[in-house]
C-alpha cells in the first residue's frame, strides 16, 4: 500500500443536480453536431478546439485547483499531428500549499512535454522523438513530482494530465480528478481511478456505498503528486473520442454534478468553451462546495 | 422420442417410490454401455458408459433422473423443462463445461449423456486435503471459476445462472483444469416437481431463497465455495450467512489479506455490495494474484504429465519430405501449406487428404495468400509464385533478386510482399505486372500489413517503413536491430517486436512511438491483439500477454525454448507453438496452460485456426490439426 496521507480538503456529499435546459448557445445543439462529418475509418483530424473554465466555488475563498489547456496545429494539413496538452491539478496541503503545489505541477508537467516536443513538432525539421510518449509523459510527471516537493513541502496536488499527438492520447493521473471520454451517442466513460482510499476500502468490500459518504477520511488519497518518493502514476495510451469529447475535471464538479448532467450539458452545446462556462455553473448552482475546474477537448476533422 | 419406442431399449421395473439402478453391463439405447456408478444425486444416478458406437474407447457419463409423480400432465411438463435445459446445454461451449452429446427418456426415467471428466470433485478433495489448498491453486481454480460463469452470464439471449455452484459441483479435472458439472437440471426437474428452494444452503445467498435468479448470486455462491477452500470450514455446518464470523486470516493466516478481500466481497449479505459480475470479480482475483505473485505460478502447469500425448491427439496429420517451417492457410475447406522440400501442398481441411502439390526450386517459408481462385506464396527460389488453387498449376510467377522470405498480403488489386532483395514488392494480381518496388535498404521478411491507404513493413535492418500505394514512403522508423517481426495494427496504432528486445506501439498516421515494451530476447514473432491484450512471443522462451493501453505485463509463460512463431486467438484461448516443440494452449485472460502437445522436432510456425480446428506445422515435417 502506498504512503497514505491526508488531504486537508472536504467534501460534500454527492448530490445529483437536476438543471432542467442549460442554457444554450445561439448556435445551438443538435444542428452543430450534425455539421460535423461521421468519421468512418480511422478518423484523421487536423485540429483540436478546446474550452476550460476555473471557479474557486461557492464555499471556498482560495482556489487550489490549476488548470491547463493548450492545442495547436502546425504545417500542411494531414501529415501534421494536430497536439494538446491538457491538465488539471487539485491542490491539498493546507495554508497556501495547495494553491502553490498544483500552480507547480502544472506548469513543471506543461513546460517538459513543451519543452520536449518544441522542436521534434515544431521545429524546421520536424522528427519524432526516440522516447515514447508514455516515456516522456512519465519523465514528465516525475519533473512535476521534483517541482512540488521543492516548491510545496509537505503539499500535493492531484494531477490528471492529457497529452494529445495526432489520433493518440497519452493520459497520466494520480488522484481523484478524472479524464472522460463523452461519445455524440451519449456514452460517458470513466478513463481513470479515482486513488482515494475510501473508494479502494469501497472495492475491497470493508465499506459500503452509504458508510463511504460519511466516512471521515473520505478525502484521503492514497495517490497524489508531491508525496512519497517516486510518484506512481497510471499512465496509458488511448484513441482520443472521435466524434466525442474528453473532459477532465477536479471533484468540485464530478463529485457534485450528475454524470447524466454532464453528459447533457457537453453534448447539447457545440462550443467546448461554452459548455465548460455551463457546468462550472451547474457546480455552484448546486451548492459549490469545492473549487471547479474543467477543461473539455473536441477532435475536429 | 415418443416413450413406447424408447422403453423397448430397457426394461424398468416399476415399484412405487423405489427404483432400481442400472448394473454394469446394461445397454442403454443400444449404445451406451454401463460400467459402473460414479455418484448418487437426489434423482437418481450417474454412471460412466462406454459408447458403443465408437470403436474406439469413448467414454460417456450418463446422468439419469427420475420422476416419481403419477400425474402425466405435471411428469410431462417436467420432461419439458428437462428438455429445454438440455437444448441450453446443448449450445453451450466452453473448455469448464461438459459436452452434451444426447438426451432420451425411456418411461419415467430421463437420461443425459454428457463428456465424462477424468477427475474428482472439490468436495473429494475436501475430504481427502491433510492440510490447507496452497493459495495459488485455489486462485487458479477461481479464475477458472470466473472464466465459466462469465460465459454462462453473457449467454444470449437469456444468460444462464447457475444457482449452485459448490465444491460438490465443481471437477478437478486430471488435466488440472476446472469443470462445473451438474447443471441445475435436476433442481429445474425438482422444482417443478416440488416448488422446493433451488440451491444449496450454506452456498446460497440471502437473495436466493427470495427467488432472485441474478449473477449475483453465483457470485455469492463462488465466494463460498472458495471460503470453504481457504477455510476448510464446511459451510453447510455452520449457520447460514454467518461467514463474517469465520474470517479467512484468523483460520487460515496463509491466505493473502488481498485474497481474502475477494472473498469477503463476493460474500456480502446485500448483492448490491458483491461484485457486480463474474468479469468484476474476475478482474479483481487477476489482480490479487498479480500483487501477490502468485500470477506467475497460475502459468506453471502442475501435472503437466497426465496432459502429454493422452487427451490431446490430432485429428489427422500429414507428412511431407521436409521441415514445415512457415504457417498453412485455410480457404474453402482445403488448407494450403509450404515445405521445405520445396513444394506448397493443398490438402483436404476436414481429412488431411492430398489433393495436389506444387514445386518450387527453393524451401518455402512463409504463410501463403488466398485470393480470387489462387494461393500465393514465396519461395526461397527467389519467386512469388501464383497457383491455381482447383488445379494446382502456376498462373503466374515473379522473380525478385533474393529469397522470398516474407508472405504476400493482398489489398486494393495488388499483392505486396517483401523479399531479402532489399525491396517490398507490389504487383498486380491479375497481370502479375510490378506496380512498384520501394527501396528498404536491407532484405525484407516482415510481412507487409495493409491499413487506410498504406503498407506497413520492417526490414532486416531495423528500419521500419510506412509507404502509400504509390511505394513514397510516408515516415519511417528505426530500431536498433532487426525487424522480422510483421506489424499488426490496430485503432491507428501499429505493433511489432523487434531483435533489439523492444515490443513497440507506433502511431500508424505518425510514426511516433507511442510506448516500448522490454522484452527477455530479441522477437520475431508477430503479435496477436484481442481487446486491450497483445500476445507475442520471444527468444527468451516467453509467450507475453502485454495490456496495449498501459503498456504493462498481464502474464507470461515460460516454455524449455525460444518462441520464433506467433500466437494466435481463438476464442478464449491462445495457441503458439515453440521450438521447445510443443504446441501450447493457454487461457488467454490468465496465461494458465489448457493442453500443449509435443510434437518430434521444433515448431516455428504459426497456427491458424478455422471453426474451432487449429492447424500447426513442425519441421518434424507433419502438419498437425488439432481440436481447439
């Protein structure tokens, strides 16, 4: 078993949230999606549009939770990869810890693969590099894991870090935010695990759904970035969600906004942006106990 | 079966309640020949037969049920729901669960004959343990567990729960397997009969004497089975539900706590709170056994004597003049394999029977093509032959400037296929013109993978090569060492192994590595992907099972010497043979060895299966076909 230590966060029970018609876009729903061509083979695309959104929540002052977003496209169309750097970290710790710790870790995690991929991508002579990407993802989150312990002492932050080149995503996660992949036919798929010990003591069977609601150490990872020696990441490799959306999000919205609701309000608002400015608000409409953040990614083709 | 015709097989003595057993030697519908009893059910007996049909020793168990109700409407539906569950059986098929072979009634009797399981029972094993199950086997036997009741759960279109899983009902096979027997057929026949409980207290859930027929409650009934196993505290002793209080690591402190947790959650009193689904629980014993360590031990056979030679025979075989070294190809009933007595021979796919050989001037190495009425292949000769499959004579042939080590693959009108000339060639195939010739620099005997509008193919130097169907290469890549291996690819990512040791992922569009995996030896043997699992073998003697999202070891078994062929899928199992000699077959999920066969001389080539028959070469020079 990993170092077990608390995170000095709370949470409120889960609560589903019934938010009847989000409101919608000028350029709305249904008619957006049909716009965009079904990808029959093997979808190649040539951008990624994203959206994120951060709000401290309705209960607290400071925010500990840091996001970022980033795409670009670079070249003569289909032969460039198009690529992205997403990333959320939700910071714990206590005092200003937590706030410091996942600022870290996402710009120590963000700078590596830039500075990795600068010039292998965009670059004069563009060259894939002889790493992996799930070897560079992993340094990656090593640099991160360095940054935090320097920079945080004793803090830590959750991390959940997407990075995407052509039709491949590389995730990386430790902690309780999650990565989702949303499909236009209304599939929601969990991508991660959440690392909290209450949702393992849950799988073990000691505990049971209603016991871990109230249970008192239910914030308490038992995997987080910054703690331990080594940080012990998942990562894997997928197919980014085509037609779809991936979504990660820190449990200030996961853990208050129905995975029904989410779904709803990404797939009936076209703009990645736009959605991620619907659900903060369904997070604090239904309370907003804990800092929200959100980043949403469509692969257009 | 009308009963008049069936009762003139045997004739009953009919004496109220009681009922007499059939003797050793009795006939039963002119076929099956009693040899003695094997066990006693509530209904009636079970006897092990011989099928007379057969010259061959076949044995048979024959189950017999009898129904003691006088009314005919009530004994006729009873019949009917035996019917019915016997027609279930019928289209189950699963390594775990026997064979039904045939079913008839004679008066008031009802008789299933089923595949006889060499074995014993966990309950014979129960009673007979001095101590402890060490933990590996009975994880062993509850993934195996998991493995049927998965099946059964997913059966369409009604899945089949069992309602009864207990020591009693599960077989340890002389094999090392595990089989359920016993298919709630003679609790269907009772309850009709009766309207009693189905199940078995003390093995049964809470849910189940409500009436709940869920996986759930299996799942409950698992978790039983393996706490009387762990424990060896007879549930049926003891107070129902009452497991919490006999916690595994106090009786049995060998157990691991992740072990133990399995169970415990399996055993919930609420189904809610149990595993949702045999592949949930499933899921969570590969995992203990991968945290504990016991996952390796899961692939080392432990009586892999009994397995040699004595169940496993081949259907047929056929011998040529030479090594068998590359891998048949099955088309329309008739198989197509090269030799290196220089001839590609077509036989007969259901008996093995010669049709027609064609020759070569070289060996012939590699898997031949089926396309359109002809089969192509390469020959060391340094041709691609092209011959007509009804009459085995060359349609036309194509000289390149080396041995032809690769395989054609055929796609979009063209064949394209590598050859140690340093070149990938592509041809047309009705006219046999070369379309183009794309330069790899160092002989090619990867055979090419078409996907989109690209081929994809490595060569003896390291480099692998992308090109479109022009031959302009779209990317490259480098490895440290050679690239025999021929990729597979799978949603935009492409594997292959490598004699530099590496298992790599590419992305398909970019080139890009995705990930390396690290394996013993160098490998070149093609990878199999089902899933998320990739399957390949290596010089290290391995046959690795790799998670193609994480990047990570799921299994590995070991066998005495290089694995230079590929493995395959089929179904729920994967068949490589090693130049150990044997042909293995293991359980794809866990890795464990279902059967191998040892054949006389090292086996480098890849099987290929077709409905449920799995043809291997040798270079024993026979080409073996094998039940899967």
């Amino acid at each position: 078993m990993k170092k077990i230590f608390r995170g000095l966060r709370s949470k409120k029970k889960k609560k589903t949230t019934k938010r009847a018609n989000a409101p919608t876009v000028p350029l709305s729903d249904a008619q957006v999606w049909d716009t965009l061509p079904e990808s029959g083979r093997a979808a190649k695309f040539t951008h990624l549009i994203s959206g994120s959104a951060l709000h401290p929540g309705q209960r607290r002052e400071n925010n500990e939770d840091a996001v970022l977003c980033l795409n670009a496209a670079v070249g003569s169309g289909v032969e460039s990869p198009a690529f992205g750097i997403y990333v959320i970290a939700d910071g714990m710790g206590g005092h200003r810890n937590g706030e410091v710790a996942s600022e870290t870790a996402v710009r120590a995690l963000g700078s590596y693969l830039i500075g990795k991929l600068y010039k292998p991508l965009f670059g004069p002579d563009p060259q894939p590099t002889q790493e992996s990407l799930q070897e560079i993802m992993e340094a990656a989150v090593q640099e991160a894991h360095r940054a935090v312990k320097k920079e945080a002492p004793g803090g830590g932050c959750t991390l959940t870090a997407a990075l995407v080149l052509g039709n491949q995503m590389v995730i990386a996660h430790l902690g309780d935010s999650r990565a989702y992949a949303i499909y236009r036919d209304g599939r929601m798929e969990a991508l991660t695990t959440d690392h909290s010990l209450v949702k393992r003591l849950q799988e073990m069977g000691q505990l049971t759904e209603e016991e871990a609601a109230i249970h008192p150490q239910k914030s308490v990872l038992y995997r987080a970035l910054g703690q331990g020696e080594k940080a012990p990441a998942d990562i894997f490799t997928g197919s980014l969600p085509n037609p779809g959306f991936l979504l990660i999000c820190s449990d200030g919205l996961w853990g208050v906004v129905a995975e029904d609701d989410i779904q709803r309000i990404v797939s009936s608002t076209a703009s990645p942006f736009l959605a991620c400015q619907h659900l903060v608000e369904a997070a604090n409409a239904a309370g907003g106990p804990d800092n929200i953040s959100v980043v949403l990614v469509r692969a257009v083709s | 079966m009308s009963e008049d015709q069936s009762t003139r097989d045997l004739d009953i003595k009919e004496g109220g309640t009681k009922y007499s057993q059939l003797k050793k030697g009795d006939l039963l519908q002119d076929r099956y020949e009693i040899q003695e009893i094997v066990g006693m059910g509530g209904m009636g007996a079970v006897y092990r037969a011989r099928d007379k049909n057969f010259k061959a020793i076949r044995l048979v168990a024959i189950k017999e049920m009898i129904s003691q109700v006088t009314d005919p409407v009530i004994r006729r539906n009873i019949f009917q729901i035996f019917e019915r569950e016997a027609n279930i059986l019928a289209t189950l098929r699963h390594p775990s669960i026997p064979r039904i072979y045939d079913y008839f009634t004679i008066g008031e009797r009802a008789y299933l004959v089923l595949e006889f399981i060499h074995g014993k029972n966990l309950e014979q094993l129960l009673a007979e343990t001095q101590g402890f199950f060490p933990e590996e086997q009975v994880l062993s036997w509850a993934v195996e567990l998991c493995d049927v009741l998965e099946y059964l759960h997913s059966h369409k279109p009604e899945p089949i729960i069992f309602r009864d899983i207990k020591p009693s009902n599960i077989m340890n096979t002389i094999q090392n397997y595990i089989a359920l027997v016993d298919f709630g057929i003679a609790k269907v026949f009772e309850s009709g009969q009766k309207n009693t409980m189905v199940g078995t207290q003390g093995y049964s859930p809470p849910d189940q004497y409500r009436g709940e027929a869920t996986p759930r409650v299996d799942i409950y009934a698992l978790g039983a089975t393996l706490h009387h196993l762990l424990t060896l505290r007879d549930p049926q002793l003891e107070a129902p539900f009452s497991f919490s209080e006999r916690v595994i690591n106090e009786i049995n402190p060998n157990v691991s706590k992740e072990f133990a947790a399995v169970v415990e959650r399996a055993l919930e009193y609420k189904p809610e709170d149990r595993y949702e689904s045999a592949t949930e629980i499933k899921e969570a014993l590969i995992n203990v056994a991968r945290k504990t360590g016991t996952l390796l031990h899961l692939s080392i056979p432990t009586t892999p004597a009994t397995t040699r030679g004595v169940s496993i025979k081949p259907l047929w075989t056929f011998e040529c003049e030479d090594e068998i070294r590359g891998a048949p190809a099955y088309h329309d009933g008739a198989l197509y394999v090269g030799c290196y007595d220089n001839n590609l021979y077509a036989l007969d796919a259901a008996t093995g029977e010669f049709k027609w050989k064609y020759a070569t001037d070289g060996g012939i190495p590699g898997k031949p093509a089926v396309f359109e009425g002809n089969v192509y292949f390469g020959s060391e000769d340094t041709r691609l032959h092209v011959v007509s499959t009804r009459s085995g004579k060359v349609v036309w042939t194509h000289y390149t400037e080396g041995p032809v080590r690769s395989s054609p693959r055929i796609a979009e009108g063209h064949v394209f296929i590598g050859s140690d000339d340093g070149n990938l060639h592509a041809l047309n195939t009705t006219s046999g013109r070369l379309a183009w010739k794309a330069d790899a620099g160092s002989a090619v005997r990867s055979t090419p993978y078409v996907s989109g509008d690209y081929v994809y193919f490595g060569s003896e130097s390291g480099d692998f090569t992308c090109v479109d169907f022009r031959g302009n290469a779209r990317w490259r890549f480098k490895a440290k060492r050679a690239i025999t291996s021929s990729p597979v690819i799978v949603d935009s990512v492409v594997y292959f192994g490598s004699m530099d040791s590496t298992l790599y992922a590419l992305d398909a569009n970019s080139g890009w590595v995705v990930w390396r995996f690290r394996l013993g030896k160098g490998s070149i043997s093609t990878p199999a992907v089902a899933g998320n699992l990739l399957y390949t073998g290596a010089a290290d003697h391995v046959i690795y099972c790799v998670d193609v999202r994480s990047a990570k070891e799921m299994w590995r078994f070991t066998t005495d010497h290089q694995v230079t062929g590929s493995p395959i899928l089929h179904r729920d199992a994967v068949f490589c043979g090693s130049v150990d000699g044997n042909l293995y077959c293991l359980d794809a999920s866990s890795g464990r060895m279902r059967w191998r066969f040892q054949t006389d001389a090292p086996i480098t080539g890849t099987p290929v299966a077709h409905e449920d028959v799995i043809f291997i070469g040798s270079t024993d020079k026979r080409l073996y076909t094998f039940v899967a």
